[in-house]
C-alpha cells in the first residue's frame, strides 16, 4: 500500500507554479504593495515621453469583463493593457448574450477560450472574481465585486496619497459617508491599515457596518471629526445597491445637510478624495470638488498607472516585476 502511494507520487507530473490573481486586497503584502507603488512610478515616467507605449506585454491578452457599469475602472484597464502593448478585448454585459440570459459561467468559459492571459472583472455579485479564477486559466484582476471588494482601487488611493504626501505611514484618513455598500471603503481601510495609515468612518450609523473596528478603524457620526483628518475621503450615496424600501437616511437632502462634505467642514489645506462618480451637491459640494486641493484628478490619472503595474506585476512574477520595469523604462 506504502509502495504504490510513493509510486503514484512518482507519477505526478511537476507542480506548475500557482496562477496569481488579485481578488482582495488580503492578498496583498506591505512589500507587494511597495513593489507596486514602484512599477507604478516607474511607468508614471515612461508616461511623460511623447512616446507613450511600452513593448512590455506584446502578445498578451487582457479580456475585461464588465457586467456593471464603469467610467474610470474600465477605460483605465484598457488604456493600461493598451500603453503596454497588450491586445485587449472589452466585454460589456448589455448588448451581449447575458441580455439572452447565458450565465457568468458560460461567459467566462466561451471567453476563455480565446485563452486570455489577463481577466478583468466587475460583477455585482459577491465573489464572482473567484469564480471565473476556478473556471478559467487566466490571472484575474477584481475590478469591483458587489459591495466587497475593488483591490485596484486601493491601491490607486494609496499611490495618490504616496504622490501627495510622501508617505502614507501615520497619515490619518476620515472616510465619509456610504460605508455599508462600498467596495471601496472595505478594500482602502484593510490597505491604509496595512500600511500604517489611520482610518477614522464618517456617517450615519445606519450607513456604517457594525463590528467594522475589528478591521482596525475608528467610526464616528461626527462630521465635525472630519477636521482632525489629513484627507478626508469622501463616498457616494450607493443607490443601486440600498435595499428596496430601505430608508437608511431621511432623505438625500437631509443627508446633505448633516454629512455633506462642504467647504465650513473643512480645515484650510486639508485634501479631499472621491472614487467617483461624485453627486455633487449631495455628498460633497461642487466647491469642495473643484477646489485646488481635491485630488479627485489625481487619483484617475493614478488608477492609469497603478493599472499597468498590477498587470504587469501578475504576468512577470513579483520582485522581477520592479527591475524590469527599470530596464523597459531606460531600453524603451
Ligand atoms: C467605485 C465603484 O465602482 O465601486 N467607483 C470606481 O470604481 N471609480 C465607487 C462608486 O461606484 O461609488
């Protein structure tokens, strides 16, 4: 019995190195996150050449799949595969055969036969990225799941508050607003956290998970609170995701008057962020999202280059990732 279990061992064909993915930002290490905030600033130069193509990816496949709608996340993963070299192929669930009822399985499975290297994902559903992961053999990128998680986005925030501050150790971060149903705010407070920022939530109660401290965060119904905070970080009221006949505040002008992000809210200085789309006049006022000191703009161009090195960090495998990136900046 002993004997024909070490044979069958014998037999296993070698161990292909695992497939990675970016689903959470649980799978992220503070030297991940480093590294990719280094490829990202290396491509943030290799952007400021009239030429702004790298050859990097030439030949991959980078499928973004998009069954809820996306300005900033989707025209970003295509312009990042795009600027390396990458052929892209951008699905959108209306006016495709989902409309015809075919499952994310089928989807993905007639999808990956076109054997891409990269799969993009947003779906409404909770975990779906993990799911085209097991049915598929490309790495998949989480591009917003549902209210769990958006990784990328995270990691643009953070490359944003790098950019601005030099630093985002011992940096404090109010997070204002619609907590309950954001991917957003999950994925930022375990990255902020992680990287020693401090978090305080912002809002109504009824909007602000309960037991969320146990990810490391203050929480506070207090707007004034966020004066105390170097960034204040501001979210949308997420309609589309609010429960039928659930009245989680009075009403949306009510919400303005007590939580709205407003320039007598703020301290002179103080930066302000949104993953957009931003209501304006609801949950933040137009002043405050024109003013010099949002980094609304900012943050987009980020999501540009973080993008391509989270691309590029999956298809070259980790440290490499960082000396390459190097050598394509000073070769291409
Ligand atoms: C966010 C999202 O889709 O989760 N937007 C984005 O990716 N830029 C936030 C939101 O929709 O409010």
């Amino acid at each position: 019995m002993a004997e024909l279990k070490v044979m069958r061992e014998e037999y296993l064909p070698p161990k292909a190195p695992p497939r990675r993915h970016l689903l959470s930002v649980a799978d992220l290490t503070r030297d991940d996150v480093e590294r990719l905030l280094g490829t990202a600033r290396s491509f943030e130069r290799s952007l400021e050449r009239e030429m702004k193509k790298l050859p990097t990816l030439r030949g991959r496949l980078v499928l973004n799949l998009f069954f809820e709608s996306s300005t900033r996340t989707s025209s970003s993963f295509e312009l990042a595969a795009k600027r390396l070299s990458a052929d892209t192929m951008s699905f959108k669930a209306s006016g495709s055969s989902v409309d015809k009822g075919e499952s994310l399985k089928d989807t993905a499975i007639t999808l990956g036969a076109y054997d891409p290297d990269v799969i993009v994902i947003r779906h409404a559903e909770i975990g779906a990225p993990q799911l085209v992961a097991r049915w598929t053999d490309a790495h998949v990128v989480n591009a917003g799941d549902g209210k769990h998680q958006h990784p990328t986005q995270a990691l643009l925030d953070l490359y944003t508050l790098h950019e601005e501050f030099g630093r985002i150790d011992g940096l404090h971060v109010a997070i204002v607003g619609d907590v309950l149903h954001s991917r957003v705010a999950r994925s930022n407070i375990q990255a902020l956290t992680m990287m020693g920022a401090r978090v305080t939530l912002v809002g109504p109660p009824s909007l602000i998970p309960r037991g969320i401290e146990t990810l490391g965060c203050e929480t506070t119904i207090d707007i004034d609170a966020i004066k105390a905070a170097d960034v204040v970080y501001v979210l949308r009221m997420q309609r589309e995701r609010m429960l039928e006949g659930a009245n989680y505040v009075p009403s949306l002008r009510e919400y303005a008057a007590r939580w709205g992000v407003t320039p007598d809210r703020l301290r002179p200085g103080q930066k302000v962020m949104h993953p957009g789309p931003m209501n304006r006049g609801v949950e933040i006022d137009p002043v405050v999202a024109d003013a010099a000191d949002a980094l609304i703009e900012t943050q987009v161009r980020a999501g540009l280059v973080t993008r391509m090195a989270v691309l590029y960090d999956l298809l070259t495998h980790g440290p490499v990732a960082v000396q390459n990136a190097a050598e394509i900046h000073e070769v291409a």
